[in-house]
C-alpha cells in the first residue's frame, strides 16, 4: 500500500472530545472518527488493525472446536419475551419499528437466537456438545457511551455459546473456552489477567472476566503478589476475619442509650467526643427487595456490595428504602438505624460483625445511639452472609499476603450459563438415557472492538501507538525521504516495497511529498512496528535506517534489509506466542 494512495487523516490536535488516551490516539492516528455518541467509523488502517484481531480471536476458536456461524442483529421480541429479558434487560434493549409497526429488537447478545437455533436442529446427546459462535455487531443502549471503543452503542463482539448434556462436558467445553482466551489476548499482545468473575444471582464458581488492567478501567479487581488469586470486586474475598471471639453474654454491659445530637454519619461518631472506631460500629442499611423490606448489617469501616448482594437474595431486583419507607418501618432517619430491637424485619449480617461485642450503633430515634450493643445477645440475625467489598491490603485469601487492588478493562467474559435459556426457549436434547434434558448452556464474549481499543491504552508512548506486531496494520513502514519521481531515494524504497510486498510482509510505502518530520512523526503515531528510512544523506552511506518502533535504530545495507525484516518479525512472532 502506498501512503498517497489511502487514506490516514492523521491529526495534530488533541481532539477535544477524546477523555482517555487511547480514544484520543484513535482518532489523532486517523483509525476512527465519530459518527455520533457511540457510534464510530472505521477507517482504513483502524479496519486493518480489527480484522487482524478478528482473525486470531477467529483462529483460536476454531482451534477449540468452535463453528462459525452468523445470527442477525435484528431479532424478534418474541423470543426476548421467552428468556424474560424483554423486561430484564429493558434498559439497554434497542428497538425498532418496521412498516406495519411491528417490533423488533436489535441484538445486544444472542442467547435467545442461538438457543432457540439449537432447539429447532438439535435433540440427541449424540450431536453434542456443540459450541457455535460468531463475530458480529451488537447494540445496547448504554447510560453513557464513552471513551470511544470502550463503551459503545454499537460494537463488534465475538460471542460463543456452548452446549452440553452432562456437566462433566460443559465444565469441559468452559475450560476449553479458557485456554482460548488466554491464547487469543496473549497474541493480540495484551497483558489481559483472567479473574474470577460475579456470577450474579446465578450463583457458581464458572465464570471468569478477563481483565486488562488500565487507570481508565471501569471495574476493581483485586490480586495478590503472584497473581495466583484474582477477583472481580464484586467477586473478591479476603481472609480479614472479625476480631471478635465467642463471648459469654451475661457478664458483658448491658445495652445502653446516649445522645448523640446531629450525628448522622459513622464518621462523625469517630470524632471527640465519641471516638468510636469504624470498626467498632454497625452500619444499618434498609433495603427494599420486591415486597419486603431487609436490614443489612456491615462493620461501619466497610461498604456493601450490591453485587454480593445480589447473589445473596437471589435476585437483582432491589434498591436502598427511601427515607419515608425508612421512617415508617424504623422511625427513625438514615443514619440513626439500627438492628436492636427490630424483630419484624429479616436481618441480614456480614460475616465481619459475627461475635460482635461492645458496637455501638444508631438506636432507631433521631440524635440517639446505643453501645455495648452484643450482636448475639441483643439482635436477632437472621443470616450471616459476605456483604462487604474488600479493600486493598486486606489479606488473601489463599496466600495471606496482601491484596492489591487496581482498576482495569473488561475485554472479555467467560460465564456457565446453566439452563435457563434452554428451558425457557426450549433446547431440550434426548440424553442416553433416554430422558428429554434441557441442554447446559455456557457463553462466552470477547469484546472485539473494545480489544482494539485496550491494545492501545496498553501499547503506546508519548509520539504515538506502538502495535504489537500481530495487530498492526502494517508491519513495516518505508519512508522515502525524498520522493520525488524517480528520484535514487525513491527508487531503492519502491525496490525494499517489492521485495517485502513479494515475501507477504505487510509494508506501507510512505511515498507522499511531505517533509521527513511530518513522515517520521505520522509513521509513530500510526505506530507500525518497523520503519525503514531512505534517504539521500543515508543512500549516499549506502545504509537504510532500520528502527523498530519501541528499539534503537540500526543501519542495515541495503541488499540486508530483507533479511534483516524477516528474521526481526519472526523473533518478535516466536516471544508473542
Ligand atoms: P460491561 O460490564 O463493560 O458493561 P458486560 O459485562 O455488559 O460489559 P458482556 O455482556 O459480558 O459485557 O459482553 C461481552 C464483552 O463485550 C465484554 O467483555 C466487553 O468486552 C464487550 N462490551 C460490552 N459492552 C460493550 C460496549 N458498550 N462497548 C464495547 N464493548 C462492550
Ligand atoms: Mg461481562
């Protein structure tokens, strides 16, 4: 490809509208431009760099035995109604109208099609397991698309879905999916760590995230030193346990009231005069869940995680009381709640609080508090549960040193679905013996288009990207440093293009007539792994310049380079894989 002839409106300003590097380095490297919010086009070279990712994502699951298909993105509501995600997931769901004002949904994932696909062709265990997949657009209507690639309305995934008769096999076909995984991000040369992952209110211990750890993450996973424990915050445990042992009850203080005017906060009850530690307090939280209302407790130095407790409810459907709610159940305002004395209510406790001794929480009346508060004596738990987000620093579970805690992306998401589509959409398979099962689903999500973007947040300088060599979207670079027609500098740079064009090495020929600061400083941004420069200075020293995009630069002999190319790809080939 000749530089003149394609088309990288590379820019020099910083786009205004780009919050994060690698959405800024995407437009500035003239691979995307915006559409709208969310919506992104893509231009030569940002294709080129996806369907290179799209093409090991595709290699690696043919590997594992999966089959490519292809779904539609506009399905019938119908089978949305099926699953129950018409109304579960209303929030994202885009919709649109035909003609004759019929509905239709525009796919933001495609259980319901694949299942439903599989109920139609499949019914014996002999035709199983099975995993079908594809690569395709997806559209969800996000509260806030942003940061370009990352969250879109519309973006491109890979989204596998397996099926099995027995669980021994879907564990199998999951595992399988997992070491694919590790392949395909390890190829697109991103450091992406796999984590154990909420598996909502599903409940389970399949399902994995892979995150690539990044300031501009939108989730917490939480790891310890040799990476042998990582977690999802929503996921994550430690091994901090509750200081308190089995105490006898009777000899402890009883229960007692003391005012506390305005003190609304765990925070202020830290503070002279009172100087009770977090630790030593309880926090009370009402929730609303469907038709009940349920107390929570947690230490009053931690902060509940919805997630966590949303696996503990068995369902996602619940939100914080409001403040009348709260004043009619407990007659009192947030802030000044408290578990002692409540028996109407279920009382959900964090394991943290077990043996409690000498809290002090609110006393359900304004400005009032109680302490010496003895959890099994003086409230009526109903369940100890794990309500608590851990906090960096916090012991491992498994190894005891400590947690570290950072924010990262998510480019991918493993998940052992189970049965609820096959049932509700009816993929029932006849099993050996001769019993009709619904079959076990797993899924499994790569997002494509977020990857591309991931790759560059983690592979980048200050002049620019720098692509691994497996995602560029040219290898190799030449800048022909004079080009005018026919001119030596020209000819030797067309000659080097030949040859590496003829070998299958994807080259670039910067053929434009720009200065060679204007070509140096858009061959870096652009980021190409390789650029070989040619010019009359270096031609009349009978050397090309050979430097690697993150290397020193070398003086190679014309009648060297290509050799010098290959055996430099096939080195950075052999460490990437
Ligand atoms: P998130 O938590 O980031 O919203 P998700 O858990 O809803 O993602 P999945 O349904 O697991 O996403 O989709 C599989 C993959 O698709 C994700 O791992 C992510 O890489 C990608 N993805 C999800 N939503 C978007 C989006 N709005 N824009 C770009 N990629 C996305
Ligand atoms: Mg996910």
């Amino acid at each position: 490809m000749r530089w003149s002839q394609t088309f990288i409106p590379t820019l020099k300003e910083t786009p205004a509208e780009a919050e994060i590097l690698s959405h800024r380095l995407l437009l500035r490297a003239g691979l995307i431009r915006k559409l709208a919010g969310g919506l992104y086009t893509f231009l030569p070279m940002g294709l080129r760099a996806l369907h290179k990712v799209e093409t090991i994502v595709r290699e690696e699951m043919d590997r594992a035995g999966a089959l490519e298909i292809l779904m539609p993105a506009l399905q019938p509501p119908e089978i949305w109604k099926a699953s129950g995600r018409y109304e579960t997931a209303k929030d994202v769901l885009f919709k649109a109208r035909d003609k004759t004002r019929r509905e239709w949904v525009l796919g933001p994932t495609h259980e319901e099609v694949v299942t439903q696909l599989v109920s139609g062709e499949i019914n014996s265990y002999r035709q199983l397991p099975i995993n079908l997949y594809h690569i395709q657009t997806k559209f969800r209507d996000e509260i806030r698309p942003r940061f370009g690639l990352m969250r879109a309305r519309e973006f491109i995934m890979k989204d596998a879905y397996s099926f099995d008769v027995t669980e021994e096999s879907a564990v199998e076909s999951y595992q399988k999916m997992y070491e694919a995984y590790v392949r395909i991000f390890r190829r697109c040369g991103l450091d992406a760590l796999p984590v154990e992952a909420d598996s909502g209110v599903m409940g389970g211990n399949h399902s994995h995230e892979f995150m690539v750890p990044a300031e501009v993450g939108e989730n917490d996973i939480v790891y310890n030193a040799d990476k042998s424990y990582a977690a999802n915050v929503d996921k994550a445990v430690s091994a901090l346990k509750s200081p308190h042992s089995p105490g006898d009850a009777a000899t402890l203080p009883a229960v007692e009231r003391f005012p506390t005017p305005g003190v609304r906060t765990i925070e202020e009850l830290t503070k002279p005069p009172w100087n009770v530690p977090a630790r030593q307090q309880i926090k009370s939280l009402l929730y609303r869940v469907a038709s009940r209302l349920v107390l929570l407790l947690l230490t009053g130095a931690d902060r509940l995680n919805e997630a966590k407790l949303a696996g503990v409810l068995g369902t996602a459907e619940f939100r914080p009381a409001e403040p009348e709610e709260i004043r009619e159940t407990l007659e009192a305002d947030p802030g000044s709640l408290g578990g002692v004395g409540v028996d109407q209510l279920e009382i959900i406790a964090d394991h943290l609080l077990k043996n409690g001794q000498g809290l002090t929480t609110g006393a359900n009346e304004n400005d009032w508090h109680v302490r010496n508060v003895c959890i099994e004596r003086d409230i009526k738990v109903t369940r100890w549960e794990d309500l608590r987000t851990v906090g960096a620093g916090e012991p491992c579970p498994v190894t005891g040193t400590p947690l570290e805690m950072r924010p990262a992306i998510e480019v991918g998401h493993i998940f052992k679905l189970g049965t609820k589509y096959s049932e509700s959409l009816n993929a029932f398979i006849l099993n050996d013996q001769g019993q009709q099962q619904p079959a076990i689903m797993g899924c499994y999500g790569i997002g494509v288009t977020r990857t591309l973007q991931a790759i560059i947040e983690q592979n980048h300088d200050e002049q620019g990207i720098r692509w691994p060599v497996s995602v560029a979207p040219f290898t190799v670079c030449i800048t022909a440093l004079d080009a005018t027609p026919r001119c030596p500098s020209l000819e030797l740079a067309e000659t080097l293009y030949r040859q590496l064009t003829e070998r299958q090495i994807e080259t670039i020929l910067d053929d434009r007539d720009e200065r060679p600061g204007v070509k140096f400083n858009d061959s870096e941004l652009v980021g190409f792994p390789l650029r070989l420069a040619i010019g009359p200075r270096s031609l009349k020293r009978g050397i090309v310049e050979f430097k690697p995009r993150d290397g020193e630069l070398r003086e190679v002999k014309p009648e060297a380079v290509l050799e010098t190319v290959v055996s430099w790809i096939a080195e950075r080939q052999a460490a990437a894989i």
